[in-house]
C-alpha cells in the first residue's frame, strides 16, 4: 500500500484546533465548529462548541441530527438535560433549540440545512 499523501488525509485536534464561528443562514454566531470536512460550516461531521450561557437559535432539522455530548451541561428547550456520554439522535423535522449554563463540547453529525 502507498503511503496517505497530505492532499488525502485532513487532521484536526479539539485541544488545540482552530474552532470557527459556526453562523445561522442569516449570519447571526450560533457557537464555533471544528471541522475537517469540505462541506458546509457546521454540517457533516464535527466538533460544535457552546459557550457558558449560550442558547441556540430555534431552528428545524433537514434530516436527523447526532450528536455525542463530550462534556458540559446541554439543556433542551423543553428542560431535557444532557449529560457528558449521552449520545442522541433528533429526528428529521425536529424543531428545537439548546441552552448551556457552564458551556459544552458535542460530536456532531448534521446532514443538511435547518430551518430557522
């Protein structure tokens, strides 16, 4: 087997990446993202990041939203708390939005556009 050439192999580390404002379709901050992939900010598979005392925008999903939460605290809208470990999945067509208190660090994997 040949070696990986750099033009086929993109590495990110989350303790020293370089996260990116993540900005809803209207251009409003809505947390920072690292990613690797070549898609669109904040879709497909990556690193999301909340601030302390952060709430999301409401928005709706386009297709199934997983997420793994690292660490922090998350708070959906209707008082659903996440804890670090928990992995879920919100369904296509899921409208919502997240608060976190001290701030978090999820997983992500978005498959397209959300509705705001």
């Amino acid at each position: 087997m040949d070696p990986i050439g750099p033009d086929r192999r993109k590495v990110a580390n989350i303790a020293d990446g370089q996260f990116q404002p993540f900005l809803t379709d209207d251009g409003k901050p809505d947390g920072e993202v690292l990613q690797v992939n070549c898609g669109k900010r904040g879709y497909g598979f990556h690193i999301y990041r909340m601030a302390p005392g952060m709430t999301t925008e409401a928005h709706t999903h386009l297709g199934d939203e997983e997420f793994f939460l690292i660490e922090g605290d998350l708070t959906d809208h209707d008082g659903y708390e996440y804890k670090p470990g928990d992995i879920i999945c919100l369904s296509d067509g899921t409208k919502h939005n997240s608060y976190s208190k001290n701030g978090c660090t999820l997983v992500v994997y978005l498959p397209g556009a959300e509705e705001i």
